[in-house]
C-alpha cells in the first residue's frame, strides 16, 4: 500500500506529464507542487513508485513517466471527474439540439466529443433491439412496388423496397398499414415478431401474398446486426502523438468495426464512466491508447455506448467530464425526438 505522500508523488508526476510530456524530476516536482518535504524525500518516494511498476525512467538521465498501472491509479483513486463550465454545457446543447434527426445527431455527436476532447471520437448508433415501433408507413412507389418505413423511438428510420406480388389496391395497402400499427405501436422490436404472427389472417385472402411480403421484409430487417454500425471522427488528433506503437496500427485498428465494438465495451450502468488504459485493451494495436466510454439512453432505457480513444497520456478528468456530458445531452435530445 502507498502513502499519502508517495500518492500525492504520484498524481504530481501525471499531471506534469500529460501538461508538459517531458519526464518529471523530483525538483521540477518541489518547484511547482506543495509537497511539503524535500527533493531527497521526494526522490526516494519516486524510487518507491518506480520499484513498485506505477512510474519508468524512459532515459537514464531523464525524469519519471508514469505507466499505464500508474495511470490505472491515478484514474481509479487519485483523481474526481472534471465537470464542464456553464458555457462549454450550453454549447453543447446548442448543437446537439439543431439536429434534424437520428443521423443527424450521431453526426453531431462524434464531430463534438473529437473537438471537446482532440481525441478520437466513437460514437455507436442506437441499437434496434433496445428500440420500440412508433410508427410503421406503407407508400406505393411503382406498379408492384412498396415502400415499408419503421420508425423507432429512438428516431431511427428503417427503409426497405418490397417486391409485392402483383398489384396491390390503395385500399389494400392502408388497411395493412393500419393493422400493422395497431398490432405494432410502442412494441419492442425483439417482441415483433410475436405480434405480427397472426396479422396474415386479419387481411382478405386475395392480400395476403402481399401482407407475407411485407412481413418477411419487416422480420428480416430487425434480424440485422444494426448494433455493429459505428461511427468516428477526430483522426486527424492523433498526428502530433507520440505512440510507442505505430500510429498506422492505431489508425487501422480504428477501421475496423469489430474491434470498434470490442473498444466500446459492454452496455452497463449509464452513470458509470469506463476507462482502459494501454494493455488493458484487448486489441493489440490499440495497446498504447487509452478509452474512456459510458453508455447513453433515456430513462432506464440504455441504447448504446460511445467514447473516446487518445493516448495514454490523456487528461482523464476533463476527458471523463465531457464523454459523459455529451451522453447525458444525447439522451435528452433523443427522448425528446
């Protein structure tokens, strides 16, 4: 266990360091830190921390780096979430409030996080399983053609083309629409299927080719693997980094949404703000980054994740503060929609 003293060292030594990215040494630390002992005391502690793996001497006449345990440290028991100022808040809701809608606001979203932060921005759409139906449309487009729209609660828009057999009546096609949002108004997505079971034997038997058409189109578009689709943004922060991997390996780990996925983490407790540090990651070229992610949604309804993903040498308060700012925002705006 460390001390009051060696943890006081040890938050000193992170905070120079991500300001300044030049190794700390005891007297930099006694010049500018209230440590209230002297620079031998204060290099005996480093030497306490650097045996115990929270610090590294990247040279042999340089100071101190802390590593990604020291980092894991600091971010657990050393540091509080940093909240952002009134005017950085009401900035914030300005531009998430002028979207027009889901993509919209995604868009927003990613584009935000990266500027708030300069880090990359990863922002996941929301997920239809969470979703509900708010609203189903039918629109005729051609001879033996129809458009099916599913709008969610969350303001997702799914729009599929259905090849209806044969030509299909106005009045064929409105009575379908109005069965299909009756049986479908504010029922989760995963329950559809149940609920449409028996749609086939509410419609005449000259419609029901065409209600099998719409339906099998219907079903198959909850089926797909919507969760999977992500998005990001701020690349371009990571070019002045100096990354003990190459920056290619970051930025051809950051095309790949699976591992995309895998950075984001798992759903959990939207109040909970989750940090990786460097190896914790679990891709191998994101191991000299670190992630920090929180889930977003509106009341006890969780529709995703997003976060960022910057060096290791991050300011993590202020970085928390805005990941989980931006989600509280986009939950409202979606709640609202």
């Amino acid at each position: 266990m460390l001390d009051d003293r060696k943890l006081a060292v040890l938050r000193a030594i992170v905070e120079d360091f991500v300001s300044t990215n030049e190794p700390v040494g005891s007297k930099a630390l006694v010049d500018r830190h209230n440590l209230g002992v002297s620079s031998a005391t204060i290099r005996n502690d480093m030497a306490v921390l650097e045996e115990q793996g929270y610090i590294a001497q990247p040279h042999t006449s340089a100071g101190r780096i802390p590593t990604d345990k020291g980092y894991r440290l600091f971010v657990d028991r050393l540091s509080t979430i940093k909240p952002l100022s009134v005017a950085e808040r009401r900035a914030i809701e300005t531009f998430l409030s002028g979207a027009y809608d889901l993509d919209d606001v995604v868009g927003r979203t990613v584009r935000l996080l990266a500027q708030l932060t300069r880090q990359v921005a990863v922002v996941q759409y929301p997920s239809l399983t969470r979703s509900a139906v708010r609203h189903v449309e039918l629109v005729p487009v051609a001879a033996g053609r129809l458009l099916l729209v599913l709008i969610t609660n969350t303001g997702r828009v799914e729009q599929r083309v259905i090849e209806a057999p044969g030509e299909v009546s106005e009045e064929s096609i409105g009575h379908l629409r109005a069965l299909l949002n009756t049986c479908l108004d504010g029922c989760g997505l995963g329950e559809v299927p149940i609920a449409v079971a028996d749609l086939p034997d509410k419609v005449g038997p000259d419609d029901r080719p065409v209600a099998a058409a719409v339906l099998s189109v219907l079903l198959e578009t909850l089926v797909e693997k919507h969760e999977e689709k992500i998005v990001f943004a701020g690349a371009a922060n990571l070019a002045g980094v100096d990354f003990s991997r190459s920056l290619r390996d970051v930025l051809e780990a950051l095309e790949e949404q699976v591992v995309l996925m895998r950075l984001l983490g798992e759903t959990g407790d939207s109040s909970t703000v989750t940090v990786r540090i460097g190896t914790e990651n679990p891709d191998e070229g994101l191991r000299s980054t670190s992630v920090v992610a929180t889930d977003y949604g509106f009341g006890d309804l969780t529709l995703a994740r997003l976060g960022v993903l910057g060096p290791t040498r991050m300011d993590y308060p202020s970085t928390m503060g805005a990941v989980r700012a931006v989600a509280r925002y986009v939950g409202q705006i979606l709640a609202g929609s």
